[in-house]
C-alpha cells in the first residue's frame, strides 16, 4: 500500500474529516470522560483499537457476508472486541475501569465505529480499512485529549495527574463539570470551521 494513500487516509480521519469536529459524531463520550488526560487517553486508544481491527475483520469478510444481515454481523465484530478491551482494562486497570464506567461498553454503539464500517471498511480491502479505522480512532483521541487539556489543567491544576499550576491557582470548578466540555467542543469546532472557511475562501 503506497505511503501517500496512507498519509491521505491519516489526514482526512484526523483532520479534514475528524469524526467529531467534522462529522458531529461520538459525542457523548467525548463529553462524559475528558474531565481527565488518563481517562481520555485510555478511552481514545479503545476506541482507536476497536474501530481498527473491526474495520479489518468486517472488510475480510465483507464478501461472504449476506446483506441483510449486515448490520448485525457488523454489531456482533463491534461487540467482541469491545468485550476484549473492556476484560483487559478490569484485569491490568481496575481502577480506570471503574473511572470510565459504563462508557467502555458504549463503544459498541459509538457511532464512528459502524460509520467506517459501513463508509469504508464495506467496500475497501482489509488493510485500507484497518488504517481508515485507526485514523479515525486518533482523530477521535485528538480531540478527547485536547478537551481534557484544558479541563484537567484549569479544573486541577494538573496534568495526567501531575500537578503543573502549583498552590497559586484557584481551580475552576465549573471545568470538571459537563457544561465546559460542551463549550469547549464547541470553540473546537468553530475554530476548525473558520480555518477551513478562510482555505476555501483564498
């Protein structure tokens, strides 16, 4: 597979069709557990890997699967794989388990995953699709770890638990609380929306 298909795919998941900046997709996660770096970044690289080999093994078999039940093969990769990454963090990780909750079995109807599969991995070979997936879970990662940036930093002092502001700083409450991830996400999407806007424009 040439570098430059793979550079493009990496570009358009993360960037030009981000699948929540762009596509307005998984959003409530991306809400719920970027009150801190850890648990968005674990949460991102679940996703990340559950849309990747999902994507993989649905393009594998893509051909041998009878159309109308698409849909419920599709559900039934997601959810085992989703099991798969919801058994390992209970085993190594307790305690990041029990910080995500029940967001970790919400992965299973996280909107990006069925999304590249039905827009890419459906009508790709396997490993496109396994890049395509990948993209898309960085992408999604991206935005979770820069929302959690500010909301850790002015909302602890900290970040990744470590403490970077020092006894000075008064802690912005309203930061760990829900209603600043929605402003947040929002400013990020406005301002992807002006730079794109200002690139058609020139």
């Amino acid at each position: 597979m040439a570098k430059e298909r793979v550079s493009k795919i990496f570009k358009q998941g993360i960037l030009n069709e981000n699948p929540v900046l762009v596509q307005i997709l998984g959003i409530c996660s991306a809400l719920a557990v970027t009150n801190l770096m850890m648990n968005s970044l674990i949460m991102g690289l679940a996703l990340t890997f559950v849309t990747g080999i999902s994507s993989f093994t649905i393009s594998v078999i893509r051909q041998f699967t009878p159309k109308h039940v698409r849909m419920i093969i599709q559900v039934l990769i997601i959810a085992a794989y989703v099991i798969i990454v919801d058994i390992f963090l209970k085993a190594y990780m307790p305690e990041m388990s029990k910080a995500l909750g029940p967001y970790v079995g919400l992965i299973i109807t996280n909107c990006i995953i069925m999304g590249r599969a039905e827009a890419y991995a459906q009508v790709n070979p396997p490993i496109p699709s396994l890049w395509d997936g990948i993209a898309a879970g960085l992408g999604y990662t991206f935005v979770l770890l820069a929302i959690a940036f500010v909301r850790e930093l002015m909302g602890f002092g900290t970040i990744f638990g470590m403490p970077v502001l020092g006894e000075w700083w008064t802690p912005w409450t309203i930061m760990v609380m829900p209603p600043a991830a929605f402003f947040l996400l929002a400013i990020l999407i406005w301002v992807l929306n002006s730079k794109r806007e200002g690139e058609v424009t020139k």
